[in-house]
C-alpha cells in the first residue's frame, strides 16, 4: 500500500489540509528510508519528527474544535489521544528491541489512514462549514 497524499483526503480547510500534506510526507520518508535499510538512529529521529508533527497538528485542531465548541470533540480528542500513544509506543518499542523498520510501516500507515479516511477530520470540517465558521 502507498502513503501518499490523496485528494479524498481533502477536507478543504487549508491549515488543518496543509498539516495532513506534511504528516503523509514524513511517513512516505519514513517508508522510503525503511527500504533502503537505513541506520536505525536516522528511522529513530524521524520516528521522533513524526511524533512531534503528530502532536502539533491534533494541538492545532483541537484549538479550532473547542474555538468553535465542536460537538464530539471530546470524541475526536480521545481518537488523538490513541494515535500519539501507538506512535510513542512504536518509538519506545522500536530504541528498546532489535526491531525490524520494515515493521513499523504497516503500523505507522494503518494508524494515519484509518484517522485520516475515517470520518474524524471530516466531521468537524463538515461542522465548522455548516455553521460558516470555515
Ligand atoms: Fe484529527
Ligand atoms: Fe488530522
């Protein structure tokens, strides 16, 4: 499977899109870089890059879902909350064991896809356009 932007992915807000165009571009470097056999201490800094790229991005939608008292934010701050967990553990998991890198892609794709395609970021992009507010 590829990690690559797609345009279903758009949800037509500009920052919250520009975002997501990043978080798929660490993760296709990473998947590149996991190919090549890479030393594990560059697959470890960007695992961290992609860490820190994670937490800046649900810090900038939860700012605008709770500006604009977003219904389920608590909802989709909980599926955040999943998501920065799996991807701390896999960089814990990943300095601690002999791990393969190769592994990690699934992990690392399942989780941003199943975020991204799944209706999260469009549910309150959908909200904040019926209320003009986007
Ligand atoms: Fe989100
Ligand atoms: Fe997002």
């Amino acid at each position: 499977m590829k990690v690559a932007w797609n345009s279903r992915y758009d949800t037509g807000l500009r920052v919250i899109d520009d975002q997501h165009r990043e978080l798929f571009a660490v993760v296709g470097r990473f998947r590149r870089l996991a190919q090549t056999g890479a030393a594990r201490s560059e697959v470890e800094t960007l695992l961290g890059e992609l860490v820190a790229c994670s937490e800046r991005h649900f810090a900038t939608e939860e700012a605008i879902m709770s500006q604009f008292a977003y219904p389920d934010l608590s909802q989709h701050v909980s599926e955040h909350i999943t998501m920065l967990a799996s991807l701390r553990e896999l960089l814990v998991g990943f300095r601690e064991s002999q791990q393969s890198t190769a592994l990690l892609v699934p992990a690392l794709m399942e989780g941003w896809l199943k975020h991204h395609v799944s209706d999260g970021d469009f549910g309150f992009v959908t909200f904040l356009k019926a209320h003009n507010l986007a």
